[in-house]
C-alpha cells in the first residue's frame, strides 16, 4: 500500500496512489511528522476552504501563548515580517483592505488587455528556443514568461529582474513541510534583500510614479486608503512570487504528462481549441500546489472528528483533484474534460487572485509551442524537485 510520505522520492514521484489511499480510509488523518490533520476527500477541501473557523493565521485573534504555539525563532523574523504582512496570510478585516486594492489591477479587463503582451512575449521566448534547437522547457520558456508579466505589472525595471526568480525560490522554501535551518537561513537571507530592493523601488516610485502596481497602491495609500510600507512590501513580494510560481511548476509539470501520454498530446496538436480545457485539465492532472495550510480557529468537526482549536489542518489539493467522487476517471489525462471543478487555484476569501492571469499565461506559451515547436519531444528524463508542497521539476530537457 502506498504511504503518505512527503521527504520519500517515490512517493515525491508519484504521490497520487499514496492520496487514493488516504481518501480510502477516511475523510481526516493526524499525521505525527507534521502536527497536522490531513484532509484528502474534495467535498472536504472545497468546504474547509470557505468556512471562516479555519484561518490562515491566528494572530488576529490570539497570541501564540493563547493558541498553544511556539513564536517562531528571532532569527526567522524578517521572514515572517514580510510574509505575515502578505494577504495570503492575513484575515479580514486587513485582509480585505489589501486584496481590495490590488483587486483593481486584476479586473477582467486589466487582464484581457495584458493578452496581446503576454503572447508577443511567450512567442519571442518559443522563438529562441526553437533557433536554439532546443533547451531547458522551465528556464528558458516557463520562468521567464510570468516573471516578466507580472515584474512588468509591478513595473519592476528589466535590469533589476535577475535575482527575482532565486528570491522567490528560496523565499517559497520556507512553505515546504518541517524545512530545514538551510532552507530557512535562505528564506531570511532573501526576505532581507528583497524587502530591501522594493523599500527602494518605493522610495523612487514616491518620487516619480509611474503607471504600474507599486505606484498604484502608493497613491491609494495617500488618497486614504491605510497601506503601510511593510503592506506594500509584501503584497508585492507575494504578488511576483504567487504570481510566477504556480505557472512555471503548471507549464513543465503539464508538458512532462503531455509527453508521457502521446495520444492527448497528438490530440492538442491537431486541434489547437483544446487549449483552454488543457490548461485546466493539466493543472488538475499534476497539481503545482498540492497543500494548503489552515489553522483551526474554532473547533470543528469532520466525519465524527473533532479537531481542536490550535490544531493545523493540511488541505491536501493534489488528492482533492483526483477524487473519483468528483471526477471521472481521474488518473486519466483527459484534454477534453468538461467537469473540472479542480481546486488549483484555491477557494473562498484567498482564491488567487492571479488566476485569470495565470490561465492567460498558460495558454499563451502552449499555443506558441504547439505553433512554432510541433515536434516538441522530451530530450532526457527530468528530475524532480526534492519538494512536496509546491511540486515541480528541476528542469525539463526539449528538442525543437
């Protein structure tokens, strides 16, 4: 029988039997290694993530003491500054306050006219790839597209780009299960910097705004709408890295079970129309976030389980999207599925904000693949990220 284990590299590999098992005996599961409660089944996922006794933090309501928590380490702290200031980790009301405001720069039609740029920019990088013969899917295509939309969007200037990507990387893995004193020695070493560079870019965007997202939320901050620096700081960190993160892991992770299942990839290079209903079927098939992270806030009960205040709960996507009771053969890559009510994208008052961002920039660098690179095909076995939270590959080796 397949065991949940998220530091075991087969189960990293394919933790998908391991999820089937879990929802096979029962709805939650105290998991020791963590302190957490898993939840496997989607009904669950999907309801947990909308019902407001569960929180994304606590410290609205409690001090660390009064919720039976441990304050995180000193030396851990410009990390938790920047990311507790973030609204993914913060409740209403302040949590309503900032995604209000960053709302605006996310409108349907905000979005919509960011297409054209999006696709001229993913054709250019196909291009290259393609002159090149081939190359690295994630570092030439996958990264390089959302990080420029979404530094453009922040109106970070080109030059400044290069360390955005190795910030977040090492910023996100303080998201992973039980990291290590490295990976948190990184996280701080990155918080430091990049709130460092941004409480410059914001000095500068003081002085001569411009028509970008720091701008924009500096002027909100001095029409009254109450935004700190730190807020400021790090909505736009959390911006660049939930607003990259989830896309590059979606694009290699989708190609990789594209080119693991010939006939739906012959089927997409026949009908491009497929596009849409790929993008939504590969962020289900292969999850780039499989956990999300809950505090219990007041109790609550789950199948007969009654679950504590000041426990966490791990809301367990990956499993949640392929759950048969949900969707129809789910171990099955299937571009044509109508029904795919996946919760990639979260749900409820934290639902991704970048979302339709994200589905914009999905499409545009598959069809510019499926376009300019027919013959794309695997030039050598990947290898995955030693990651379980947020899942991905260390590279995906093409030919053109």
């Amino acid at each position: 029988m397949a065991a949940f284990d998220p530091w075991d590299a087969a189960f990293l590999a394919d933790p998908y039997p391991a999820y089937a098992d879990l929802r096979a005996r029962g709805r939650v599961h105290y998991y020791e290694p963590t302190n957490q409660w898993l939840v496997p089944h989607h009904a669950d996922v999907s309801a947990l993530l909308r019902d407001r006794r569960l929180g994304r933090t606590y410290r609205h309501r409690f001090t660390h003491e009064e919720f039976g928590r441990t304050a995180p380490p000193a030396e851990h702290e410009p990390f938790h500054t920047l990311n507790d200031h973030g609204m993914l980790d913060l409740e209403p009301p302040d949590h309503t306050r900032i995604r209000r405001l960053v709302s605006k720069a996310f409108t349907p039609r905000t979005v919509e006219r960011l297409k054209p740029y999006v696709a001229k920019l993913a054709g250019e990088l196909v291009d290259r790839l393609v002159d090149a013969g081939g190359g690295d899917l994630l570092t030439d295509v996958a990264e390089p597209l959302p990080v420029a939309v979404i530094a453009e969007m922040l109106g970070i200037p080109e030059p400044d780009r290069a360390p955005l990507r190795p910030w977040s990387a090492d910023i996100c893995g303080m998201y992973e299960l039980n990291p290590s004193q490295e990976t948190a020695a990184k996280a701080v070493r990155a918080s430091v910097e990049f709130s460092a560079y941004l409480r410059e870019l914001i000095a500068e965007r003081r002085e001569t705004p411009g028509d970008d997202l720091i701008s924009g939320l500096i002027a909100a901050h001095d029409e009254g709408d109450r935004l700190t620096e730190q807020e400021m700081i790090s909505t736009a960190v959390l911006l660049l890295n939930a607003g990259h993160e989830a896309t590059v892991n979606a694009t290699v992770n989708g190609w990789y079970a594209l080119f693991r299942d010939p006939a739906q990839l012959d089927a997409l290079r026949a009908d491009h129309s497929l596009v849409p209903a790929a993008v939504e079927e590969l962020m289900r098939y292969d999850t780039p976030l499989q956990l999300f992270e809950r505090w219990v806030l007041d109790e609550i009960e789950v199948d007969g389980t009654v679950i504590p205040r000041g426990a966490e709960v791990a809301l367990l996507f990956g499993s949640a999207n392929h759950d048969p009771e949900v969707f129809r053969h789910p171990e099955r890559l299937d571009l044509t599925r109508t029904e795919n009510p996946h919760i990639s994208f979260s749900a409820g008052i934290h639902y991704c904000i970048g979302a339709p961002l994200a589905r914009i920039e999905l499409a545009a660098s598959m069809t510019a693949l499926l376009e300019r690179a027919p013959a794309l095909s695997l030039a050598a076995e990947p290898h995955r990220k030693p990651n379980f939270v947020i899942r991905g590959l260390e590279g995906l080796s093409v030919r053109t």
